[in-house]
C-alpha cells in the first residue's frame, strides 16, 4: 500500500498553479489516495470485510454516511502565495499545519494583489457580503485601480524608507495593506481539506478565495479521484432540507413513478437506492 | 452578559441523571446560552448589526447556513459514570476535554453495565453494526444475562485477589471486562456537543450510547433553546440529497402550489421562505 | 462547586483593560477556577484519594508534571481590540474559538495603532526578529510617526471613497493596512491559555502582542491565582537545560550543602524537595 | 524535495515489528523526513534565509526553541495491534486521526495481553500508579498467570455462546477484558508524535504502552534522524527546573571555567554555547 505510484498526481508535484495576479498554489507532497481511504475503512470491519468488496461502493458509502475519519488518512501539503486578506480568511480552518513567512524576520516584497478590472463590482444588496454581479463602467474601474496601485505603491515607499533607517522590520511593516501577498507552508487531511472547499468553493465566499479552493479542487481530484466523485455527488451539489421543508416537499412529491427500477436511470442502485426510498418513505409518514 | 442568569439550567445544576443500569449524567457547570451565541455572531457584523435585530432569527440563520463559530462560545461540563465500552466510543470525539478515573491509581468499583432483559436482542441482519428489533424469548434472556452476570463477579473476584496479593493495580485491572463503570468530567462546546449528540442520538448509534446523548439533549435544550430547537429543525430531523437524488426529486415535484404564501402555513417565512423557493428553483433547472 | 462565588474575578468582568493606543481587552465570562481544576483531577485519584488532601499541593503537583488535563477544565471568554498585525500573530494559536469582525459585512473604523515615540526602535542585531533596545533621536521618532500617520489617513480617506462610490466592502478593504485595529470574541482553556502567555509574555514575542499577554496575565491572576502561581514557578521562570548543558552543570555543582533541610529555606518542602534532590542525584551519575 | 527517497525509512515499511505477546506497531506510510522541517522553517525567513545555512543547525534551533510548528510537516501513519487497556492510554492524545477495528461490525479474535512472568510485580510504594522492580515469586507468578489465561478463556468462550446464540456483537462483547488485542490505523505529525512519545517513554507510563512508544522511536529515528537527536538531547534527556530550583542551583554552580572554550569539549558550539552561558549567567543575578 505504501508509496503507490500515482502518476495523475506526481506529474503536477511541485508545479506552480497561477491564482489571481501573482498568487499560486503548488503541491509539494501527499500521502495516500483512494485506496488508503478504503484501507482505513476496513480495519474497522476486520473479518467482516468480505461483503463489502467493491472500493467505490465503499468509498462512496462513507462520504455519504459522514464516516469521516478514513479520509483523514489523506495528507496533502501546498506551497501557498496569497494576499493577506484572503491569509485572514483561510487561516480561520484550524485543523491543519501552517508555516508562514514572517515579516518580523524577513523583508516583504513588492507584491500586491491587483484585481482585474472585470471583477471590480459594487456591494450586493441582498448579500451583505459579497458583490454584485452587475457590471460597473470602465471608468469607475480604471478610477478604482488607480488608487488600489498608487496606494500600494506609497505604502512600500515608506516601508523602504524605514528599513532603510534601520527602524526595526516587525514595525516597519504595520501600515503594509492587507492585498500585500504572503506565503506558506499548508498541511491539511483530505476530510478536512474537503471542508474547507466545501465553504469556500460555496458562491458566498469571497471570490479571490474561491479562485484558491477551485484550484485545489482540481489537485484533489487527481490524488483520490473517487473521493473527489463522492464529494461532488453527496455535498457539494447535495443539499440540505430542514423539518418543515421536507413536509412541503413530502405534500408535492409524486413518489408513484419513482421505482427502484426508474431509479437506475439516474445511476441510483443498489443501497443507495434502497437508502433513498427510506428516505422518502419516512417523509411521507 | 456575563453570568445570566438561567433558572431553568441552574436548577438543574449536580442532579445525576441516571443512564443504564448505574450510570449517570451530571450537569457541573455550564457558559453562556443562546444570548452567547447572538452576541458572539454580533462581533462579526459591527456597525452593521442594526437590520438584524431578533436574536431568534439570527440564530436559526446561524445554524441554517451552518454558520458554527458562535456556538462554540457556549461552554458544558458533564460529569459522567459510564461503562468502558460506551466510553471507547465516546472518547473518539476528539474536540473535548476529559478526566478520567485512573485505574493505575484507583481500585475500580464493583460495578458493570447489565442490560435490561428487554433490550437484549439479537444480530441485525441490514443494519450490520446494530440490533434486531425482534423480541428474543425469555429463557434465552435470562440464559445471556446469567452469563454476563457470573463472568462479572468471577472477574471482579479475581481482581481483588490480585489486590490482595499485592499486585500492581495497573496489572490486577487488565482482565476488567469492558462492562465495568468507569467515570470522568468531560467538557465541551455546544457546537462540538450538538455534532456529538447528532451522530449518537442516531438510530444507528449503540443503544447504551443514545441513553447519555439523549440525556445530554435534554439539558442543552435547557441552557440554550432556541439553539436546540433550530438543531432539531435543521439538522436532526433534517435531511441530505444527493444530485442525483435532487434530480428525481425536482422531476416528481409539483411546485406550482408551493408559493411564499402557502410556506407561512408551515411557518417558513422571511429569508428562510425565499431561501426555500430558491433551493427548489434551483432544482428544476 | 458550579457557580462558585468569586469576587476578584468578578469585578473586573467587562472592564475594558486598554492595551496600546487603542486597543483594550474585557474579560467577557469564565467558568471555573482553582477549585475546578482540583476537582478534575480528583476524579482520577477516585477512592484513591485521601492522601493528597491539600489542593494547593496537588495543583503545584498537576503543573510540575505536566499534568496538564484538569487545567483545561476552566474556561475564559474574552472580548479584544487589537491591531491586525497582532490578530495574526495570535490567530496562530488554534486551540480557541474565535469570532471576529468581518471587513465583509461591516465597515471598519477609523483607527490605527499608532506606536507611542519610545517605542520606535532600530532593528535588533542579535535578534533577527525583535527591536534594538537603543533609543533612537526624537527626530527620526517623529519622522517615522508622521509617515505612518499620513498613510494611515490617506488609505482611511481612500476606503472611504471607494464605499462612496459603493464598491463592495470586501473589495475596498484590501488595502487597509496592518494597523487597523479589529475585534474579537476569543475563548479558550486555561491550559492552552497558559500556553499562549508562555509564548507570548516572553521576551522574544513582539511588544505589541506581550501588552496583551501581559493583561491577560493579570485576569488569570484573580480567577486562578495558585494555577497562576505555580505556571509563574515553575513554566514562567523556570528553564530547561539540554543533556550536554546538565552534564556541564553536575560537573561544577557543589551538592554537599544541598539537603532537605537546607531546601526548606527556598520553600522546597516534601515531595517538591525529594524530586528535586532526585534529579540531583540523576546528574551525577 | 516531494518524494525525496530515504531507504533507510523505506526499508521497513509494512514490517510488523513485534511488542508484547502478540502485538505490533508497521510503518505503512510516511511524509517527508529532517528535510521538510528545515524546508517549512525557511518559508518563514524568507529572503532572510542566507545566515542560516546548515540544516542540522536550524533544526537544532527550532527545536530547542520550541518552534514547534516545521515538526508539524512530517506525517506518519501506523497500524497498531494493542489490547485495549493500552488502547485506551493512547487515545487520549488527541491531535491524531484514527480507525479501528469495531466489535459492532466484526467479530474478536481470541486474543488476549499475557504478561511475561517477569513483567508481574507488586504495586509500588512511592509510584501510586506504578510497578516496584522488587521480584516475586515464580509461585505467585504462575498463580497470576493462570487466573489471567483463565478467565480470558472464559470470556471468550461466552463471547462465542453468545454469537452462537446469535446475540448482536455489539452486546455480545460488553464483557471481553481489556486485555484483548484490538487494531488501529493511527497517523500522526511528527510533532506531536514526540510529545507522546516524549511522555510514554518516560518512565512513569505503564510498561505495556512505553514497548510500543519504544518501538516508535526506532522507526522516528529512521524517517527523521536529526529531528530524532535534537529530541532526545533537548527534551528527552534535558531537564527543567524551577525557579526556586535555579536559585539553589545558582547559590551552588562554581561558574569560573564554564567557558566558551570549556564547553567546546562537550559539543556545545556558536549559538548554543551563547545561549548556555546567557542562561547561566541570568541565574547568578
């Protein structure tokens, strides 16, 4: 089991994939993959084992029972250089190793996040926080980017200058902007990796993180391919209904037509099929 | 805001709550309540706090868009007298804080976990972790807990034979059965303990395990409501669809019916109301 | 033991502490104290427990092994305003629940932490991380405040005609620096509490952060003064030596007058003093 | 650096190596060695890096400064088989990801701890948790060997009337010792890895879990093997002392030919040696 060779994975290690203007995400080592997912789960069954003999079948069973911990099998570890707002936001995910560079001992470099013109919009009002979709004129755009660059530049002027007094680097750097970039070192397990991307690939998070998570997205897949299947199909494009939504929906459904023959249409068969006709019957009770 | 009062928790305060055969769940002190939660999601918004002004409707927002941070600002701490093999289960919750009874320090009391007759049931044949629903005669229950019953009180002979031989207590307890009670103080924040009690108050969760969750359910509902009623709602009797079982869903569902003004009926309005409608639209696309 | 009374704790709940130009720390709930640490720990001596019958000398027992469990059981809950370039040193510590003020939904205030003249000091030589102890000319103080002053202003004033022209709040913000004060509710366990002050009153850790440190200090000080005590014994002020550095020392250490007697006089009494004559003792072999 | 080769670790993948009667700890996979921890370190230098050019020296800073977070970079996973009673020491350490075997799922084997004769001994005078070393009887050896081969027998032996009987496991194995092996995949960083294996080799952890700790370091010392020494020369083999400790020792030190020159002989060069002396020379003030 140790060290399979993954060749879809290997081939991107340590390459540096492009995130907004001078960001990027690099993979720098993983251990395991699908098969040590399904390795972890069947410890837990020991003689047991044998039914259950069918490594997606399995897989996917526990993404969709949330039995969580053979994903944390997986470890990835990512090379990161991104604006310290989106740091800010990234960093509120606890349960992951981090080694970032440190402005107390090393001297920033002249790197901002500049937004492309295009993704420059005004407040949305009906989400308070994020932006709206709307387009804004060209030259509200050009207006906007010239402060963000003159402002970013004055700033690392007067860093330089007090560096070049000799003032010491923890306090030069304080008035540095938030779009300065940093990096990092980000360690992480698959099942909380998944998390992560799971709130931040959501449309409500900000774009400039989302554009990070997406990107990681795509290394996953390629590292446990089959986890990566199971993750879209029951989470990220599942959704949740409380109590009082299921009742309405259980007064609407038409469930005559929906057989477990019909179901195999739709690719649902087997347990799963079985577990999703449990679900409906107990909604129309 | 510090030390509300709560006169429906504090009554409660050191009563032991009696699980199984002899155990227990006490509630020794506990932090903050539904207010906590409300004013630690408050922080996050500052100025802009105004428009949201019902502490109730933030909170189900909180909880609706799993928006958790809050309701770890709300603190229990539980003293609980459990058997061993409920305990391995427990302590696989990992976001907690434990002191358990040492029995490299301590004799261990004559106690053991004995199931009531009725609950003694046999293998289930779908479920392969659980039990049968079926009744099993009353020969066969009074066979199995004469059995348990003796090896108990061989075991707890030998034990403090050994005991009395002088041997380290650290050894005399290794031939302790997993039946045997142990204790601990177990402290926790609301959100990790409404997770924990999610998975144990399962109707796949041991039985023994569901009594303390249970127990536990209680009294959280009666240091912070409305946070457990907005768990109940969305996430307990809540459900997940997959993609693939939305797609059956939107395919069978008549939607015409349901307007914002036939939601009131079941007391979906507001943002949540117009949340709903938007998840089924998005359904049908 | 819940809801144990104690006063010099609770006069000073939500009393804003102010830390640096603007920032302050307000001690927002707690729950437990000496006693519950004590209690904790208790339930592992189980009956065992007659013989450690002083809670001070357990609790200096519990902290000089390391035994660190009970002090997890007590709970502190505070409010801070503090700059971004501390938030993020102090967010490195994840062993605490956090909400914090989002730039997303809330427009930020107009203040900065501006350091007091004495403060401004040249980069240190042998500390690759910290600040010269030198005092620098009242001129280059000025000259410095000044141009932090001024950038301070012109971002505030640029923040603000980017709201004017009402682009998003999430954009606007990312090139506010550093400086910018935020806020949070942090809540954490007295043992990782202690853990962050260990880092963060040392001198290594940047001034800034130490204030904070420091006024926690002084909260922990009234809600578990002989945990406080015995971390100050023997974590604060105590030191480590590394094998090569113990066997310089047992060369040089004249032992002969080192006896329980003569330790009475530092107040090395019991136990305390036979551990230390046993380690002692391991030195010169 | 991803997937550096290091055939001293790779060697013994998946090589069971043997602890107790019948138990064993097997490397099944690692991430990264001594190289990722000065890798992660530098990302927090920076340009700044260029001082600090040997490896073994920056990896001896971090960890005799306790920057603990490089050490994070290095992930092992395990599979353990270890009875229960070990078991449950174990897991309380609780920055690891786990899965083991369930006796709801599957069925025991017959398979129980049996100390060696010489590993029963009477219970200490002065170690409340611990063995004496003092010898017994080969009489009571066998007398205590043969009530634990015994009852175990028994249990078994119920255990398997009871599945016979088609008892659901989950209740058929409430009275199995904790002295039954169970297993477990178990991965963890390489920092915390130290910190339990720092405390269960010490001497005070119960005999049966410091063989698996051992064992453990042998295979550390492999993947990492200056992060290994630096543990043993800093941590493992150092001492603290507190602060009325290093007053006595103070009063006591004859500090005249600890020199730079002096500490030369005992390896203890450049920065080290600075910082020995510094600490020294704070505790004659």
């Amino acid at each position: 089991m140790a060290h399979v060779t993954n060749p879809k994975a290997e081939e991107i290690l340590d390459k540096e994939f492009k995130c907004l203007n001078a960001g990027f995400v690099r993979l720098v080592d993983f251990m395991g993959g699908d098969e040590s997912i399904v390795q972890a789960a069947r410890v837990s069954y020991g003689k047991g084992t044998k039914s259950v003999n069918e490594d997606r079948i399995l897989l996917r069973y526990l993404m969709r029972h949330m039995h969580t911990t053979p994903f944390e099998m997986v470890e990835l570890k990512f090379h990161v250089k991104l604006p310290i707002f989106v740091a800010r936001q990234w960093i509120r995910h606890r349960t992951a190793n981090v080694n970032e560079l440190s402005g107390r001992y090393s001297i920033m470099k002249d790197e901002f996040y500049v937004p492309s013109a295009d993704t420059i919009k005004r407040q949305s009002i009906n989400n308070k926080q994020g932006r709206s979709d709307e387009e804004i004129s060209p030259e509200l755009q050009q207006k906007i980017l010239s402060i963000l660059l003159q402002d970013q530049q004055t700033s690392y002027n007067h860093y330089e200058e007090l560096l070049n007094d000799n003032i010491a680097r923890e306090l030069a750097r304080v008035n540095l902007p938030l779009s300065l970039y940093t990096e990092w070192y980000w360690k992480i397990d698959l099942h909380n990796l998944l998390h992560f991307l799971h709130l931040r690939m959501d449309k409500h998070a900000q774009f400039e993180i989302r554009i990070y998570a997406e990107t990681m997205g795509e290394i996953v897949k390629r590292i446990a391919p089959m986890a990566w299947e199971a993750f879209e199909d029951y989470v990220f494009y599942g959704e949740r209904f409380s109590k009082a939504e299921l009742k309405v929906i259980a007064d609407h459904l038409d469930m005559q037509k929906i057989t477990k023959e019909y179901l195999e249409k739709f690719n649902l068969k087997g347990l799963e099929a079985e577990e999703f006709l449990e679900k409906l019957n107990k909604l129309k009770k």
